[in-house]
C-alpha cells in the first residue's frame, strides 16, 4: 500500500509540474503575442511586396529588433486573415502595429500618388506634367506630341487640345503615363457626354465638341467662379445674332509663340482660324483645357441680353462689367481704362518711395 500511496503521490505531482509548466508556458506565449501586437514602426517605411512574401517575412522586415519565426508563425496563425498578402507598393505609417500593416497589405491599399492637369492649361502643358512625373512609368516615347496624342486617343478632331479632363488623379506606383493619359480623356468624354444631354434648350452648338469649344474660352476668360455662366451668355447671345465672338484668348492661342504678355494689334488682324475678330463662330478646337465649373457654364449660361464685357481692372479678381450695347460697353471700356491707369500711378509712386 505504501508503495501505490507513493505512486499516486508522484503521479500527483508531475501532474500539477505538468500543470503548472502548461500555465507558465502559456503565459510565456500569451506575453510573447502581447509583445509582437505591441511593436510599432519607427518612422514612415516604403515596404515593395513581392510575390512570394510572407507575413512572417515581412513582419521581420519592418519591425526590430527581429523576432523569433515561430513566435511569428504561431502569431501569424492566430490572425490567419493577415497571411494573404499582396504584392505591391505600401507606405506604413509611423506607428504601425503589425495587425495593422499586415491588414493594409492584405486589402492591397498600396501607396498613393498623385498629379495634377490644370484647368486653362494647353494639353500640351498638360503632356509635360504628364512627362515629368517621376512617380508613373513612362512607357510613351519621350518626344511624344499631340498629334501622338490623337492616335492614342483615336480621335480625328484636327487636335487634341481640350481633350483630358483638368483633375487631380491619384494612381499607385507602376501606373502607366498612356494609362492615366486614357483615364483623364474618359473622365472628360464621359462627363461632357452626360452633362450635354441635361444642357439648356436652344444653346447653339451643333455638337458636344462644339460645347466643349465654348467651355475653354469660358475657362480663359475669368477666374471669377460665379461670373463664367454669364460670361457665357454673352458668347451664346452673340452667337445667336451671328456676331463675331472678338475673345482676346482664341487670339493669343492663334498667335502661339509670338504672344509676349500683351496683345498687339497685329495679331487682331492675324490671319488664322483662332481669330475670333475675323472669323465667324467657333474657332475649329477648344483653346485650353475646360474644368468641369466652365463645361457646365457653357451648357447653361444665365439668361441675360449682355452682348459685351469688359475687365474692370488690372486685377482679374475684379471681375468684368457686362453691357447690352455698344454705347454701354464703351463707358465700361473708359472705367477699365482709368482704373489701369489710376493701378500703374499708384504702382510707380510705391518704386519711387522704395527707391
């Protein structure tokens, strides 16, 4: 009997050593998890995802010091949502548990950039942002031209000027230049499109082209947000009465290169389809690249009997004085004129004090 009373003894004993080694280590694995959910990144890191990565590999990558593979194995298992990973380009914040980087890996929110096409900008301006973006693979040829342009667009309007929507459009890394190039042309297409089916009745375009050709003198006329519907009455009512557009920028698009800053009065009487004080109607392309404000300006312009307008001032936040007639706009053409004038004696006492 003693001899039974002792084996149940020690039977007794390593059971509660077994016990309490299990409790022990199961502390010690419960401390280790609390410890690898606990790391944070020190600082913003790029991380490039290959294929083939694992989420044991990539914790390693981006926590230190490094830990033990089967603590992260074991930890991995646990939030066995986090092994699938996808290969890509990731910016991990600053302070990034592993739970939390691994969760942006498996959901593939790669790293952002972005780039951003001006409104009133040429499509050529608009090529060389495009062209000096480090951040999109260029696959494009360097000399890459408009007329390239419209090849890669398929498009058969005499240019591709005013084709691609000015945005800022946001892309991941490895995003091609002709990619984005196609992007912002099906953003322009598709809200030009659906925009013109909602437009004012009795607008005299002939086609959504020829909207879009209004929409980029609106855009280079003011910078004064509330005022391009009413600049684009004054268009459409001349249109309407058959009388010359006379837009300073469809001249200085006609002139190109020669423009200096001031409009001379050579290029008034320059012969090209661009010059709007010689030619009837629309000239034959847009003249820049038309926000999304202009387009729908030029769709539904105010309703207004203003055939002229002018600037009020040096500065093009003043906005412009609009007229219904002749003798109208020649007074508000004196008020521009002495306001310039008033702006340039003010400016040379201001050199004169400084000097």
């Amino acid at each position: 009997m003693k001899i039974l009373h002792k084996f149940l003894l020690i039977l007794i004993c390593l059971g509660i050593l077994a016990g309490l080694g299990f409790v022990l280590g199961r502390s010690w694995l419960d401390y280790e998890m609390e410890t690898i959910d606990a790391l944070r990144t020190e600082s913003d890191t790029e991380l490039v995802v290959e294929s083939g990565s694992t989420a044991t590999g990539l914790i390693n990558r981006l926590y230190m010091p490094k830990i033990n593979r089967y603590l992260i194995k074991y930890w991995v298992k646990k939030h066995s949502r986090l092994a699938a990973v996808k290969k890509g380009d990731y910016l991990i914040p600053k302070g990034t548990g592993p739970e939390d980087a691994l969760s942006m890996i498996v959901d593939g929110r790669e790293m952002t950039f972005s780039i951003t096409l001006v409104e009133g900008n040429t499509v050529g301006t608009a090529l060389a942002t495009i062209k000096n973006n480090k951040n999109l693979k260029h696959v494009l040829k360097d000399d890459f031209t408009e007329s390239d342009l419209k090849k890669l667009l398929n498009v058969s309007y005499r240019s591709a000027e005013g084709l691609l929507m000015p945005e800022t459009y946001s892309f991941v890394k490895g995003e091609t230049d002709e990619k984005l190039i196609k992007r912002a042309y099906g953003d322009m297409i598709d809200f030009l499109h659906r925009e013109y089916s909602e437009r004012k009745k009795d607008l005299p375009y002939r086609n959504e082209y020829e909207a879009l050709i209004m929409a980029s003198i609106v855009e280079k006329e003011t910078s004064v947000p509330e005022e391009r519907a009413r600049i684009a009455s004054v268009f459409v009512n001349r249109l309407k009465k058959g009388m010359r557009l006379q837009t300073d920028p469809t001249v200085i698009y006609g002139v190109r290169d020669r423009y200096k800053g001031r409009i001379l009065l050579s290029y008034l009487k320059d012969d090209n389809d661009y010059n709007t004080y010689l030619i009837s109607g629309l000239p034959p392309t847009p003249i820049a690249m038309p926000g999304k404000a202009s387009i729908m300006a030029a769709l539904h312009p105010e309703d207004t009997e203003y055939l002229f307008f002018v600037a009020k001032g040096p500065d093009p936040k003043q906005g412009h004085i609009f007229s219904v007639n002749e003798k109208m706009h020649n007074q508000a053409v004196q008020i521009y004129r002495q306001s310039v004038k008033e702006y340039k004696k003010m400016h040379a006492a201001e050199t004169d004090a400084d000097k």
